[in-house]
C-alpha cells in the first residue's frame, strides 16, 4: 500500500509549463517521459522541414516552417496537460487518505 503522504509530489503544472515554452521537449523530460518529448521533437522537425519545401519563396519564416510551430505548440499544451492530471491525481489521493486517516477507515491501493 502507497499513500500519498510517501508519493513523491509531481513537478509543478506551471514548472512544466515554463519549461516546455523555453526548451522544446524539456518539460517531457521533468515528467519523466523523455521518449514522448523525443517524439515530438522529431515531427517537429519533420513538419518544419516538409513545410519550408512546400511554402512560397516570399513566406516568413514563421509562414514556412509552420508544421514545426505547430508540434512545437502542441508539445506545450501536452506537457502542461499531463503535469495538470498528474497534480490533480495527487491532490485527489492526499485528500482521500486523509479522510479515510481521519474516519479511522483503511484504503487499499
């Protein structure tokens, strides 16, 4: 049996966030999956180079590696996404062991 009490507390939502919009792939790896963060690194590559060989010559750099932006952006929001669930389980066991602690009433897990 684990209580939260000895779990480790996750990272910070806004830790992974910050994280994530800093250094692509970099708040996978504060949660403990690199490899996910790896794989977004590679489709960002991918779809940043596809992009710039398909975009117009005058297209701003923004405008020609847009498949790349936008794993990048996804990256972000699913790091942040899987830190928000993780803290919100955590919160969730600690509030449910303290209560099952207090009501005398053992939970098994």
């Amino acid at each position: 049996m684990t209580s939260s009490a000895t779990a480790a507390t996750p990272p910070s939502p806004y830790l992974v966030l910050g994280a994530a919009i800093v250094l692509p792939a970099s708040g996978h790896v504060i949660l403990g999956v690199p490899v996910r963060g790896l794989q977004f690194l590679f489709f960002m590559v991918i779809l940043a180079w596809v992009t710039a060989k398909i975009a117009p010559a005058d297209a701003s750099f923004v405008g020609r590696h847009a498949g790349g932006f936008l794993i990048y952006a996804l990256s972000i929001l699913d790091a942040y996404k899987i830190a928000r669930i993780r803290t919100a389980k955590w919160v969730h066991n600690a509030r449910r062991d303290n209560d099952s602690a207090q009501s005398g009433i053992e939970t098994h897990t």
